[in-house]
C-alpha cells in the first residue's frame, strides 16, 4: 500500500536518522489535497457503518453467540 501512495505522489519515504533499519512515510501536498477532499465521504461511509453496527444485537456482542445456559 507504502509503494502504491508513493507511486501515486502522496507520499514519500524518508529514511530515519537514528535507526537506519527506519522508514518514514510522509504525506506531500498532493497526499495532503487528497486527503482534504475525501475525508467528508470517508467520515459519512464510517458514521453509517459504525451506526449501522451498533444497532445490530450481534455485532454489539462482537459476532459471538450468546453462551448457553447450563441446566
């Protein structure tokens, strides 16, 4: 995903001065543009997914099945 950001322009690498076995991956102008531009529709998807979510009983319980009650 790092290579195809970079590919794309929105980011860049930049090697750690302290531990050479670092990469940073910095955001560029054109990173930061598209990031302003989408962040509305992704918060908008995320909102509706996590409402969503959180009305459904069995996500709330994580997916899991409600354990059974020993007799």
């Amino acid at each position: 995903m790092c290579a195809r950001l970079e590919d794309a322009g929105l980011t860049l690498r930049d090697l750690c001065e302290d531990d050479r076995r670092g990469v940073y991956s910095v955001i560029t102008d054109a990173g930061r543009k598209r990031y302003a531009e989408t962040e509305p529709t992704y918060c908008a998807v995320l909102r509706t997914a996590l409402d969503k979510a959180a009305s459904d009983p069995e996500a709330r319980r994580g997916g899991r099945r409600r354990p059974r009650r020993l007799t």
